[in-house]
C-alpha cells in the first residue's frame, strides 16, 4: 500500500485548530425565511381565531401574500425548496455539527483515494473536473447542497406544473365561499378555481416537491452519489458523518471501511458521471421526465374548500410538511393521505419512455462504477466485500426518497438492472479486461439495450473484439 493509502486511514495534514477555523464549514445558504425552520410556532393563547391573524407570522402566509397579485412562470421556487428540504432532512431538529476530527479524517481520505481513482480509472479528475474536496456534512447540508446541485433538472418540475396547470374551463371561478377563503389567506379573489390557484402558485408547488425530494433523501444519504444524478464540475462531495455511523453500526462494519468505500465511491461516481457524454444524455432526459409530470391540485383543497392550504399556512413547518407527506424526515409520511399531495398517481407515457432512456443509460454506468469502486477500496482497505455487498443492497432499498427520485426524476435501479450491468461488466473484462471497460469513458461509445445483453457485440461494434 502506498504512502497515500496509509495516511487515508489515519488523521494527518491538518491540525484541529485550522480545521475549525476554516471558513464557511458550518454554514448553510443564507435562509430566505424569518425564524427558526426546526421549531413550530409557539401557541398564543391570546391571539384572535380569525383566520387572518393565525396566519400573520407563519412566513409562508407572507410568502402566499406576495404571490397573489398573480405571480406564475416556469422557474422554481428555491427558497421554498430549501427551506422544507433542510428541514425534512434535519428531522426538524437542529442538528449537531460535524466534529473537526471528522472532517479532517473525511479530507484526508479523499485526497488518497482521488490519487488511486486516477491512476486506476484513467481519468483524469484535475482536468478541470476535479472535486472540491470531500466534505464530512450535516443532513441539512447534504440537502442545501443538492438543491444548488440539482437545480437545472428541479427546474423541471416548475415548468411541468406550469404547463399542465390550467383552469378546468374559462369560466370556472371560484364561488363566494371560496372567495372568502382566499382572502382572508391573503390571496384575494381568484378566478379559475383550484387549478387557478394551482396553476398560480406553479413554481411554489414545484419547490414542494423538490424539498420533499431533497428532504427524503438527505435524511438517509451516505454520501453525494446515493443516485446516478451527475453534479457540476468542481462539486465537493459530501459524506453524510451520522449516516454513515449509522450504516456501519447496521451492518457490523469497521466505522473507517464504510467512510472509505463510500467516498471511494463517490470519487469514481464523480469522475464518471462528470464525463460529458454521460453527464449530458442523463440530466437531459432527467429534466424531461421532470417536466413531463403531472401536477395534482386537489392537495390544496380538504372536502371542497382550501382546509389543506388554510392547514399549511396555519400549521408553519410542520404543517407543509404533513401536506407534503413529508413526515419528520424518516419517511413516516409513506400511506398517509397527503403522502402523494402533488405527485400525479401514474407516470405519463412520455415519462414512461423516458425511463426507458434512462436505465439503457445508468445500467452500465453504475455497474462499471461499482466495479472499479470495488477495485479501488480494495487498495486502500484490504477485505472491502462485505462493505461493497452492504452497499449494493442498500442501493436496492425502496425507501421513499429512492420512490421519489422514480417518480419526479425518472432515475430508478432495481435487482434486474444491477443484474444486467453486472453481467456486462463481467463479460467485457474476461473478453478484454479493464481496457474495454475504459471504453465505456469515450463519446459515443456506451452500449445499447441489445448490447447489454451481448458485451461481445458491444466490444464488436467499437472495435475492440480482438
């Protein structure tokens, strides 16, 4: 083992002192919301029941306010986004920050292994393209992380429920009861009925959707690369300190050997995924299916009037979480009746397609990353097995953050499709061994579905079947 491995598996290169002087750390993007995302609204039992004054400081009912005059387009609402997708992953509890000693153990691994997945991968992670280092983070983090990560795709989800929200007919205006409503939650008289007010509030429902996305799937990430959703160039990774703990101690592994393989992991997912005919095909298609979704409107309403909006801006945090489904962040929001509020019920047929795309695309792509993931932790941490077969499985693990990744973003594996990858990686390396899969890294050159299924074609048709 080299130099580099050994100092992966010790904490050398940086004092406590620098680490926790380092700015920006513990910081997260500035909150766009007044108060504390992580506490409800203390009770006032002073305070007048008319449903304006309920309102009056939840920041949401401020934010519903400003939206009245009839604000719409196609662009997400981020800070919506951010603010339910830090909380959801949060649990809705602050959480503790991440002890020095465990970033500096995170970092130091990091630059060891990228040492190792350039020179096993071929890849050349410096050319513009090489992480920001890799980062030991919060719950809450990871999720303001992805959100700016993601946002070219999440756009998506805005401009899907800005097309396919529309008034059921040109005269379908709300009635007097329901015009009450509405103003006193500070929206005004507003014609075209619930699909109105949907159609209106579009960027904001979209924002909901990708906080709970966000949300979910902060609150049980590992590490950046749980999904096959590339990042931008320069990206630092972030391995998720408690998450990971929590996986070891699930499956007996050593603490050092489930950090190490999962931020070998994630180096080797970056570099790949970063390439720009992989990069490109998969954010495109995912952005499509995205926007190809439908959008349910009837979230809004509660037995024919707007009990479901009155219930969030009454109801703070928690109260968008509940109509979100979101639960505390552990996904306990999984059956409930609001779990799918805004999630059309079946995919459309162009999504369907999409996800067909999409699997050609990924199916190769996460086998050869698990591959040379594997060959890689082995370098640094001799018997890595059951770490790499822990993983594995748990990419399999239909949680609800992995069902909303499905269903919003088209971007699914199931036991069939690491299957599949598996039995391509192993027949193009007995064929021509880690050269061939190295072709895998060339434009133009990923397998088709019926290439999958024969590697001897695929190796055929790029020339390489000598």
């Amino acid at each position: 083992m080299s130099a580099a491995g050994r100092s992966a598996l010790g904490v050398t290169g940086h004092t406590l002192a620098e680490m926790s002087s380092r700015p920006g750390d513990d910081e997260l993007p500035p909150d766009p919301f007044p108060g504390d995302p992580f506490t409800a609204d203390e009770p006032d039992s002073g305070r007048n029941s008319a449903p304006t004054n309920e309102v009056t400081n939840n920041p949401f009912a401020a934010m519903f306010s400003q939206l009245a005059p009839g604000a719409s387009g196609a662009a997400l609402n981020a800070d919506v986004a951010r603010h339910l997708a830090v909380w959801t992953a949060a649990g809705g509890t602050m959480e503790a920050n991440v002890e020095p000693l465990e970033r500096i153990r995170a970092e130091t691994i990091g630059v060891s292994a990228t040492e190792l997945v350039e020179e096993i991968t071929g890849l050349t992670l410096s050319s513009g393209r090489r992480p920001g280092g890799v980062m030991a983070s919060t719950k809450a983090e990871w999720a303001a992380d992805a959100l700016t990560a993601w946002r070219p795709i999440l756009d998506g989800l805005a401009a899907g429920a800005s097309t396919t929200l529309s008034p059921s007919s040109p005269g379908d205006d709300v009635d007097d009861e329901l015009t009450e409503q509405l103003q006193a939650l500070g929206l005004g008289a507003l014609p075209g009925g619930f699909s109105g007010l949907a159609r209106m509030l579009a960027p904001t429902l979209a924002g909901m959707q990708a906080g709970t996305l966000l949300g979910q799937l902060g609150s049980s990430a590992l590490g950046t690369f749980d999904h096959a959703l590339p990042r931008p160039a320069g990206t630092a990774l972030r391995v998720v300190s408690s998450a990971v703990a929590a996986f070891s101690s699930a499956w007996t592994l050593p603490p050092d050997h489930a950090l190490t393989q999962v931020i070998v992991r994630d180096l080797v997912s970056h570099a790949v995924l970063s390439l720009p005919h992989i990069a490109g095909p998969i954010t495109e298609l995912a952005t499509r299916h995205a926007a190809a979704g439908q959008v349910d409107a009837s979230g809004l309403s509660s037995d024919g009037d707007l009990g479901g909006l009155s219930g969030l801006l009454g109801g703070g945090m928690a109260g968008l979480a509940a109509m979100m489904g979101a639960g505390s962040g552990s996904g306990n929001g999984e059956g409930s009746p609001t779990a799918d509020a805004f999630l059309a019920g079946e995919p459309t047929a162009e999504q369907l397609g999409l996800r067909s795309q999409l699997r050609v695309l990924t199916v190769p792509v996460i086998a050869v990353i698990e591959h040379f993931s594997s060959a890689i932790g082995a370098r640094l941490i001799g018997d890595n097995r059951q770490v790499v077969e822990a993983l594995r499985r748990r990419r399999l693990e239909r949680d609800t953050g992995t069902r909303l990744v499905e269903r919003l973003l088209g971007v699914s594996v199931d036991q069939a499709g690491l299957d599949t990858g598996r039995s391509f990686v192993g027949g193009v390396l007995e064929r021509r061994g880690h050269d061939g899969l190295t072709a895998l890294f060339v434009d133009g050159q990923l397998p088709t579905v019926n290439e999958l299924a024969a590697p001897g074609l695929w190796l055929a048709r790029i020339g390489q079947d000598g």
